[in-house]
C-alpha cells in the first residue's frame, strides 16, 4: 500500500530500501559482534543526501519533506536499527537544532557541512543524574568576556565519540532553569576542555555509537550560543517532537523486518508435516502483528504529514512514538518465538531485532514519558 506516496517519495523509498539490502545487510552481523561504527556506510549515505534529508539545498541539503524522512528512516531500520539510529540523530537533533533556531551566520558555518555530509553531529542533553527529567541537568556555562565556560558531563549520547560538531545544553541560570535558564550551544569537536568520554558497551544498536561527552572549563565563543540564552529548553522539547517521530520511523521500520524474517521462515518451516504458517496459532500471530504495524505506519505517516504542514505534533508524535515503540518490542519477541531455537541463536539476524528494539522506548523520551505527555494533552 502507498499511502498516497508520490512518485518522488516512492522513489526514494525504493532507493533507500535498495542501498540498505545490497550495502548494509551483509555487514551489519560483523558491524554488531564488533560494536564497530559503519564509517563507510555513514560517508555513503552522506554522499546520497541522507544526512541532509530535511534541510534546504543551499546548506546542501536534500530538501525532502518528513514524510520522505520517515520513509527513509524505516527502509534503514527494517535492515539496521543501528545505521538508522546515526541518521535519526545527525538530522533530527544536532542540525535540526542549528537549523530551526540558529542564526544564519551559524547555519552557513555549522549546518551546510552536517547536511552535506561533510560532518556528522551529535547532541548532548542527557546527564548521569537527568534522563527523563531534562530540566534536572547540571552542566553549567558561565559567560567570561566575549566566551563562555562550559563544565559538565552528558552521557549516553548518540554519535558521542565519532562527530565532530555538537549542540550542548547547559544552565546559564540555575535559579530559573526549564523557566529560562537553560541554554544551547553549538561546540566544535577539539575545543580545548571538550571530549569524548567513556563509549558505552550496549545490549542493542550495538554498531551505533554511544558515549559521554565530557566539558572541563571547556571556551565556546559567545556567538556560539544557539538561539538565546534561556531559550535551550524550550528548543531542546522542540526539537524532540520532530525527533520522536525518528523513533517512532524506526521502531516500525524494525518491527517490519523482524515480522517480515518471521513470515519467511513460517513459511518455509515445516513441522508435522506443513509448514508453522498453517497453523491457527501463528496464523492468528501474524494477523495481528501486520493489523498493528499498518497501524503504526499511519499514525507514524500522520505525524510527519501533521509536521509538513507546521502544525504542532506534541501529541501525535509522542502517540507514534510510543505505539510503534511498544509494538517493535512485541514484534521482535514474537519474531524470535516463531524461529524457536534459532531466534535464539546469532546466526539468525532476528536476535539482533529483539535486543535492538528495547532502545525505542528508551531513547528521546521513555514509553512513560510519552504517557506523560498525552495525558498532559487530554487536560488542554
């Protein structure tokens, strides 16, 4: 089903599912026992315009709309979680931040190598103490002169240690904080007092890279600051509503490949002389799985056409998020039960699915969290 897809989309789609089949597919099992990072694979998709999608030609980007970007995002995710993990995290956050509140000078600067693909970016808001409450970090930066002085720690951040530009967020007003006095900045990679810290040894998305970010009396130029001071917060819950709905891409985009290794090996699995498909059981499994993933897709699709026309998707990107995040954790079960002893093993990629899927209702905002925000939205 196209969903009403236009050509161009259609295409793109089919671009991306080909790339992801012929490149990425016959590596991502030595990619994922080494927890290597897929550089090749990355600069690839740069040079596709896939670490761009969203953003206008002349910072070299792509120019596609979200709908294309979900399409995109779950091509790769039906092959990799992983490689569409670094994608989600480049555009959505790091350049999606530069870009929706950046100053020009700073998108000519920061933005047109990231979508280019000429730099991958990262983005830095989760702390050691504050996860699900963001307002709680306590990295600081303390305005001297004409720069700022960062100090803080962020942790479990996507591209951490394989980047080269980050967006931090910090206090510049711990009075005040989420009311004001949390602020973004945009920090180059080999900035004295900025590196990389401890890289993170996963369960899932193994080949995605994962690490801290570590800021001691680390100088940011004052014209590095991203938006205005205060105005971090505000931006930073922005820019996780249009990042919600990467997750809420991938969770489906690996729901559909563990369904579909599922289906396959159902059908070619003989016990009791018929194929496991035949019976009622697994009949009755596979109906509602495919009923829910076609259910994820359109309000995934609903999200990104909501966030094309720029209407506020708050709701509705926390709604996809959280279905789909939750349906790519049963899915990715059910996928490992009907393959039996063999979803068990690692010869078989179905395993792989089930430990990667657990990040999507982690990341950018728990499966709670998302209830949390719902619930807020029935109250206005």
């Amino acid at each position: 089903m196209d969903f009403n897809l236009s050509e161009d989309q259609q295409q793109i789609q089919s671009m991306v599912r080909d790339f992801a089949v012929n490149e990425i597919a016959p590596v991502i099992k030595e990619f994922d026992e080494k927890q290597e990072f897929p550089r090749d694979i990355v600069r690839q998709l740069g040079e596709l315009g896939m670490l761009g999608i969203l953003f206008p030609s002349e910072y070299g980007g792509a120019e596609l709309d979200y709908v294309s970007y979900v399409l995109i995002l779950e091509e790769l995710a039906r092959v990799d979680p992983s490689t569409c993990l670094t994608v989600a995290a480049h555009n959505s956050l790091c350049s999606n931040h530069i870009f929706t509140f950046g100053k020009e000078e700073q998108k000519k600067k920061y933005l047109t190598p990231l979508a280019s693909g000429e730099k991958l970016g990262a983005w830095a808001l989760t702390e050691p103490g504050s996860g699900s409450d963001a307002g709680g970090l306590t990295s600081t930066a303390v305005k001297k002169g004409d720069h700022y002085i960062l100090n803080g720690t962020k942790t479990f951040i996507t591209n951490s240690t394989v980047s080269e530009i980050a967006v931090v967020l910090a206090l510049t007003d711990k009075e005040k904080r989420t009311r004001g006095g949390i602020s973004s900045f945009i920090i180059d990679y080999g900035t004295p007092g900025f590196r990389p810290g401890k890289k993170e040894d996963k369960l899932g998305c193994r080949s995605s890279d994962t690490g801290e970010l570590i800021m001691e009396d680390c100088e940011v130029p004052a014209e590095n600051l991203l938006g205005n001071e205060g105005d971090g917060f505000k931006a930073a819950m922005a820019v996780l509503d249009g990042g919600r709905i990467s997750i809420a891409s991938m969770a489906l985009g690996l729901a559909q490949g563990a369904f579909d290794l599922a289906l396959d090996y159902a059908r070619k699995r003989e016990q009791f002389g018929r194929p496991i498909f035949n019976f009622q059981g697994n009949q009755w499994k596979f109906a509602e799985m495919a009923t829910e993933i076609q259910a994820a897709r359109l309000l995934t699709l609903q999200a990104a056409r909501l966030k094309d026309e720029n209407k506020r998707v708050t709701t509705v990107s926390a709604m996809a998020k959280l279905f789909a995040g939750d349906l790519a954790v049963k899915v990715a079960s059910e996928a490992v039960q009907v393959l039996g002893g063999y979803g068990f093993s690692k010869e078989y990629v179905v395993e792989k699915f089930f430990r990667d899927a657990r990040l999507v209702t982690i990341g950018e905002g728990t499966s709670e969290i998302q209830k949390l925000v719902i619930a807020r939205s029935l109250m206005d």
